[in-house]
C-alpha cells in the first residue's frame, strides 16, 4: 500500500488570514469583541505555534482574537523565541514560572485595551473544553476586567473548528492514509501467543515508520468473539484462537489526527462474530451515506442504527456512533440521540457503529471522511468487509 | 548498554491504600472535608485507572476522595468496564455523552452525601492545575451545593504528589533507564546530514523498541554551538558540522515519565560551547550534591547559578533550574529564586542547568534523582562529561 507524499508541513500567511476572517465573522455574529484561547489545539489553530511542551502543566499560554484587527500572543518568556516565528507580530511575554501572576495581568491589560461593543469576551468555558489556566486565575482576572462579561466561547469556537479547509483536509487525509497502511501490514507483525502490548508495540512502531509524527492514542483490546470495551488498553492478555484484536489510533501528522479502528480475527472467528462484523461493516456504510450536507448528526446515527438493530442493541457505552475530528481525537458533533447539529461541506467526520451484540462482545468499526457537496469523501482506505486474519 | 528488568505493572491495592491513608491525613490537616479529582494523572494516582482516552475532550470523569473512607468513582458509562477492574468497590455511571449534565448532577448527589465538617471540598482550581471539565458546569455544581465551600485543594494535591512512594520510583527508575540505552544508541542511529525531524523519528523508535510506553515529549533542536530554544521542533533544519544537536524526552513506563535531555556535537564544536558544556556537566554535578532533604528548591537554584555564572547569565528563558516529575513531565516544585519548598525524602526531581551563553545559543542539561535520606540518587545513566559525537 503506497502513501502519497507528505502535503507541506505548516500553513501560509493566507491561510491563517482566512481562518482568522471566518472566525471574526462567526465572533461578530455571536456577539463577541474577543476570544481568548488558551488550550493547544485552540492556539495552534489560530496561530500555527507548534509544541510539544504542552505536556508541563506549569505555564499558561494565551492568544487573544479581536473581533477586528490581528490576534495578540501574550505567553511566557520560554516560548517567544518560537513565537516569533510565527504569522503573529504582537507578542507579549512574562518572566514565568511567577505563581502569583503568571500572565494574568498583563492578560488583563490587553483585554482592557480591546474596543468594546457588547463587551462580552469569549473564554473556552463549554461543551467538550477544559480551560488550560488555574480556575483561580481565571476568576482573578474577571475581578480585574469590571464591566467585561467573560463570557463562555465554546460554541462559537466549535462553529470555527467544526469545517476545515482544504489545508486542514490534505493534512488529516495524510494521516488517515499513513494509519491505514500501517493498519494493512498488521498481518505480518502480529502472530497468536503475542500480547496485546507486544501487538501494540509492533504498531506503534511501524506507524512511526510509515511517517506518523506521534501516537498518543493507540487501544489494543482482545477478547473471544469481541472485546469488552474500547478505550483502555492495551493489556497483557495473550491473543489466541477465536478472538477479535480490535485496534484503534489517533496518530498524527503535523498536529492534526485521524481515529478510527481496525478489527482483526485470530484464526477463526465463532459464527456470531462474523455476522455481527458484516452487520457493522454495512452499517458503516449507511452512514457514509447518510453523511451529505443538510442532513444532522442525529440522521447519522438513525442510518446506522437501522442496520445495528439486526444484530443486536443500537445503545451501547459509547453512548454515539461516530463525531467531528480535525486537531483533536474527537470534536463535536456526536452522531446521537438529540444531536441537531446540521452536517457542513468541509466538516470531518468519523462513522463508527458498534454493538455489545451479546453481554461482554462487542465489535466497532469506524471510518474517517470529510464532507463534499455531493456526499462523503472517504479519507481512510476503507476496511475489507471480513476481518483481516492474525495466523 | 543493558536494561534492567521492568517492575511490574500496576500496583497492588496496599498501596493504593497507603497513599489514600497519606493523602487522607494531608487533607484533614488542611481541612478539607473531600478532594474531587478530573485530571488524568490525579484519577490515575489515586485509582490505577489507566487510559489514552483522555485525548478525547468529551467526557468528564470524577473521583471523590472524603477525608474518611473509601474513594467514589463517578464516570462516564464507556469507562464502568474498566473502572470495574480498579481497586474501587464504589462506582457510579452516567450515560454520556450528555451534554446538558454530563455527571455535575450525579456528582453533586455524591458530594451531598459526605459528611461535613470544614465544609470545604477541594478542585484542582490552583498552581500548576487545568480543572478537567467544562468551567461553567463547575459553577453550575457549586450552585447545586449550597453550603459547600469548593476551594482549591491544588496545593494539597501537590503535597500529597510530591512525594513519591518506593513503588513509583521503581516505575520512574525504569523509564529512565529506557531512555538513558536509547539515547546511548544516538550516534548509531544519527548523522550529519540528517532533518532534526529524522534524528527524531530515529530516537522514538528506539525508545519504542527500548521499552518505552509513549513518548508525548521529543523535541529535537540543533544549532551551531547551542539552541536558541528548546521546548519546540523538531524543524527540517539538517545537521551541520559544529552544531550541537538537543534531545529531549519525556517518555512514559505505566504512567510515569522521565524527563531528562543530552546534547550531541555533530562534529567539532566551537570552543566556547565545549567550555559552556563543560560548566553546565559542572552545574549539574552541583545540582545533585545540593539536593537533601531539608534543603529548599532555590537552594538548588544556588547551587547551579554559582556555576552557571561562570559562562553566562543565570536568567533565561526557561525561567528555573529544573523541577519534579512524576506522573507528569513537570510537576512542582521549581528551582527557582522564591520557591521555598523544603526537600523531602521520596521527591523525584530534574536538575537542569541551562545558559544562553551568547545570544540565540543555549545549552541545557538535565538529570532526574530521587532524594534519599543521605541525598540524591540518580535514576537516569549520568550523560559523559564530554558530549557523545556524531560523525
């Protein structure tokens, strides 16, 4: 399986200025004079700054997004050579670590300083966020910041991120294309009597060679007919004759992720499993299908659901089947119950049906694709409708 | 360069009880009546819960600590069969996702339920903590328990973490060893010619087939006779005669990290950088003798900047002189002017030395030890005093 050469690394000027109008737009619309981002997927989005120093909870980093005019970096001393770097020209920085003010002031001078028409400023507050600064520095600066209403961003920061451009695309289906190569060799690095974390090794390693930047997700359950659950993992229980090894990963490429997962039978698989393996690869491609503009993420699940039916439950402990991806493992929407929201050219999905056909074994599929006026563009290499064999 | 043998995974349920007895006495003496904890490293320290899908933003999971009796595990229904493998007896589901209330209403019912006292339940609200939850969903809690006081148990989290058990340190022991025989290999596995992002795929699959878990944190930075930063990259930059090449790593082994650097010549480097090398393999040496218990983190600081100075300014823009480690890549304290925390037994820290000896050069070195009664251990295979060459 050949891999299209890597797309450029990074984004140009006009691709920031793009992204930062659209925002602006949607800032305007939902009646915002700033956001300020404070989380790496966030920051990254907006300003291409790269890092894997994320990792030290010691330091906040915060961009702040005008409703008119540039955005303004105000971050500490360590990462400004970097910043520099960057299409940003307002970057301010503090000496830190300082615990009793680390950034929170000169945050606040600069949101003080923004033109002020509703004077609300949007912080990642909501849905599916966790503001990357302490809580209590939060709340000191809103006592610093009177007459300001720090407001919860979150939905306007989803609307931004949820359609990707053509950029974002090319980067994610890279990713996708170097995961489903990596994912076609596991019949030759994977025998029965090994463990699921040597089976896991041996993926995570030739993920690295196939050109995947980082690993950072990569569950590698067994379990006779089907696995138990799907996010922890892998463990030291040895494959054997009649399993199913379920694989998933969001690996990366230049900061931006693909999910989904791949089954493989042990030898051979008991009867049940095999049905339920068809059942899902159809449902899968029901909700492919399914997946066109104007349609919603609850659409999406009622076609899968129609076919998952057959085998068994359509809820399960995932609790969806399937949700938005980009720069984060998952994003919103969520293919549910009660999820309205209205599927968009350019978003990027993932289709995972999945059933616990029987109490203990369950089996997942999933599929990356971007949305395309006429329907889905499939960004994986779609799996064989039967299970690739581990022997 | 050989390995010693892993230590088993996971840990037994006496030690979960030791550390929740310890934490349980920590959190009475600074009257708190429970802790909630959201964060990966915090759940994981207090229940051996292990999973890579926290990459995913959607869900929140809680566990409840009160200051007497057993922990509660309040947690999103994907995660009950693994939760159920876990040494807690008490675990609470909800279906998610849920966005409206996704587990604040069960979680106020727990928390409603503790005996009171202080009346102060302790967040991670504080230094060097990111509540893991939507922030209006906290305030929307609060306002569910009234009388309750939420207040930012982060410092007694910190000291309760601080000090690590034997059994911890046999994990964070083992990671870095791994990575101390991968970065032996480096001058096998790299030459001159090479992309920073090619010595760096090289390294992590070393690391990888060393024995490493994961490794979230590789920067890889080159420059002739020093680094101008090094919390980003690896860049395309290719390797040059008289450039030092920077590696970093925090790799894990069952949750727990390592984070340690070693620097390379590609070549023959630049007087000034062999004398800068040389001080810094000084400073550390003097980082390591400072270290015992009843000594402060800026003791540390002193030791190293009374070295240091020698070949440079003791500032710059990494703003300390190293920190703990544990189940994150920086954990407090810091070695800085004005970090007054006393050294105690059972820490794990880095010792990292760094200096822009000359404008856009640094060179930074970092060890990671344990303190004992009569002083520090080292964990990691002391770097040579002369960097390793690649050629």
């Amino acid at each position: 399986m050949t891999i299209p050469p890597a797309p450029p690394r990074g984004f140009d000027t006009a691709e920031f200025a793009r992204r930062i109008d659209r925002a602006q737009r949607l800032m305007r619309a939902h009646n915002f004079d700033g956001l300020v981002l404070t989380t790496p997927h966030n920051i990254r989005w907006a300003t291409g700054f790269d890092s894997q120093f994320w990792e030290s909870p010691t330091r906040p980093w915060f961009i702040t997004l005008p409703a008119d005019g540039a955005p303004i970096a105000v971050v500490p001393e360590i990462g400004a050579p970097q910043f520099t770097e960057t299409w940003l020209d307002d970057i301010r920085t503090w000496p830190s670590p300082r615990p009793e003010d680390d950034g929170a002031s000169l945050l606040a001078d600069v949101l003080n300083t923004l033109p002020r028409s509703s004077g609300r400023i949007g912080f990642e507050l909501g849905r599916e966020m966790a503001l990357r600064m302490p809580v209590t520095q939060f709340l000191d600066l809103r006592d610093r910041l009177p007459g300001v209403e720090l407001a919860d961003g979150a939905e306007v920061i989803w609307a931004i991120r949820m359609v990707k451009t053509e950029a974002e695309i090319t980067h994610i289906r890279h990713i996708c294309q170097i995961a489903s190569a990596a994912y076609a060799r596991v019949p030759d690095l994977v025998r029965p009597g090994m463990t699921e974390r040597e089976a896991a090794r041996a993926l995570r390693i030739e993920l690295a060679q196939q050109g995947a930047d980082s690993t950072p997700f990569l569950p590698a359950i067994s379990g006779p007919g089907g696995v138990p659950q799907i996010v922890c993992g892998p463990g030291d229980r040895v494959l054997r004759d009649g399993d199913v090894l379920f694989f998933d990963t969001g690996s990366t490429f230049d900061g931006y992720w693909c999910d989904f997962d791949r089954n493989y039978a042990v030898g051979a698989l008991p009867d049940a499993a095999r049905r339920t393996q068809d059942a899902m690869w159809r449902a899968t491609d029901a909700g492919i299908a399914a997946a066109r503009p104007g349609a919603t993420a609850e659409d999406l699940f009622h076609a899968m659901a129609a076919i998952i039916q057959e085998v068994g439950p359509t809820d399960n402990n995932v609790g969806r089947l399937g949700h938005g991806l980009g720069m984060q493992l998952t994003e919103p929407p969520s293919h549910m119950f009660g999820d309205r929201t209205v599927i968009e050219e350019g978003m990027v999905l993932t289709i995972e049906p999945g059933v616990e056909y029987t109490p203990g074994k369950m089996i997942v599929h999933e599929e990356n694709i971007v949305i395309r006026a006429d329907g889905a563009e499939l960004l994986t290499t779609r799996a064989p409708r039967e299970m690739l064999i581990i022997q």
